[in-house]
C-alpha cells in the first residue's frame, strides 16, 4: 500500500484548485491525478462506487481511506500533518472563524459559480441553450456574497486573521474563475476594493499562478468563442432548471 497520499482532481474545479494550492503551499507529499471530467468519468458507477458517491472532485485517498468535500480534505490534512497554524488556526476561536467561513461559502459565494458555469461550460455540455435565468441566479448569488465579503474584510486583511488560511484559498478560486472567465469587470472590484487587494495579495503567492494556470486558459478559449472540447451531455451541476431532456 502506497503511503503517499492521492489526490483525485481537475484544474477547472475551483475547490479543487484550493485544496491542491494548500498542498503545495505546505509542501505535504502527494500523487496527483487528474480525473477527466470533460468525458465525464466522474459519473460512471465504477468511480462513484469506489470514490464518491456524488461523482464529485476534490478526493483524498490516504491508503485504503477516502474523504471528499473540499473543507473536509482540508481539516483531514491540517490534522494529520503538522503544517503552520495560520491555515486552520491556532485556537479554538481561530479555528472556529475558518469553519464559520467555510460553512458560509458552501451555500453562498459558492453558488455564484453559476454565472461561471452557465456563461461558459452550459454551451459545451447541452449546446446553444438560452442560459440567462441560471446565469442571472449565480450573478444574483455572486454579487450579494461580494457585499457580505467587503464587510468581512474590514477586520483582517484576510477572511479569518491577519494571516492566510485555508478559508481564504476556497475565496479566492472562486474569484479566479470569475476573472478567468469576464463574469466581474472593472467596476466590480472598484465598488469592492477590499476584496480587490485581498485578491491581489493572494494572487501574488507562489504557487497562485501555475494553480490557476489551466482556468485561465479555459476563459481564453471561451472568450474567444471556442468551446471546450468534451464529449459529456449530463453535468453533475446542482439547483439548475436545464435537463438533458429540456429542449434546446
Ligand atoms: N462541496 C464540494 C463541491 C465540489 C464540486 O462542486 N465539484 C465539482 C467541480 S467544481 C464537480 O466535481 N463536478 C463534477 C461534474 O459536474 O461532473 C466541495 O467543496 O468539494
């Protein structure tokens, strides 16, 4: 049985981009594999049986145990391997604002990954549909977390403390995906120069630009008008009116 820790995900995912930059950034061995969700072999039944009945990434497999949910495989790392403070926190109060952070994204700013999605991935899996009500809902979801986030920088400089954790990292990917696809323009982070900096200032990290490599080119091509190239017609993507049997 391999010891080294595995790690089941796809660059486009943005709590997979979260997990994967706490691992570099804390330098925890891991294998990486890649798990192609643009065939969708997420959804086979061999896959979900043997890693996540949801078919969904992030997935962390250590030896014959595999969580998944990306806050989870956070708080599994933080606790098996000794790795700085500043990501999870020192205290029980600390850990507790990073679990409050994270709890909140989930329903929240997470969701606004609808206006990514329906902008950019919807024409790739089920073709020219009219996407505008799940665009307007993530858009609606997007900007009402930007005013609660603008907010809850005035305290820090980061989401939970002065230091970055791991709260900050699930945040920021959802945002690089909005960057990486045009869905926030120029007067978005102007009436947000909070998070504008806090943007920034992550952006700056190391690992920050080859993690986000991939989604920007992505963006590229979409914005481009050219679509990813997939074979799927089912998304796993949750809350949305669009079926495969909706007529195109
Ligand atoms: N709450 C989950 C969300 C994971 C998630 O949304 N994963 C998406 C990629 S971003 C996925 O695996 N989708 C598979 C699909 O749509 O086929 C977490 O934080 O890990």
């Amino acid at each position: 049985m391999s010891s080294t820790i595995r790690f089941l995900h796809h660059p486009t995912s943005q709590p997979c981009r979260a997990v994967l930059q706490l691992l570099l950034e804390t330098g925890i061995p891991f294998e990486e594999e890649v798990v192609n969700l643009m065939d969708g072999d997420n959804e086979q039944q061999s896959f979900k049986e043997k890693y996540n009945p949801t078919g969904q990434v992030p997935i962390l497999c250590d030896g014959d145990f595999v969580v998944w949910e990306s806050a989870a495989i956070g708080f599994y790392l933080s606790e098996k391997y000794n790795i700085p403070d500043h990501w999870f926190g020192a205290t029980v109060q600390q850990r507790a604002s990073v679990q409050q952070y994270l709890h909140w994204h989930s329903t929240f700013l997470r969701r606004g990954a609808g206006a990514f999605f329906y902008t950019h991935f919807a024409e790739c899996i089920w073709g020219k549909r009219d996407y505008s009500k799940e665009i307007e809902k993530g858009k609606y979801t997007l900007y009402e977390s930007m005013a609660l986030l603008e907010v809850w920088l005035t305290k820090h400089n980061y989401l939970c403390a002065n230091e970055i954790s791991f709260a900050d990292l699930q945040g920021y990917h959802e945002f690089v995906s909005h960057v990486a696809g045009d869905i926030l323009v120029d007067a978005d982070w102007q009436q947000h120069p909070r998070i504008k900096q806090w943007f920034d200032a992550i952006s700056e990290r190391p690992h920050s630009k080859a993690v986000n490599e991939t989604i920007m080119q992505v963006g590229a091509m979409r914005l481009a008008g050219d679509l990813i190239p997939m074979t799927r017609r089912t998304s796993l993507a949750k809350g949305t009116e669009i079926t495969p049997e909706t007529p195109g």
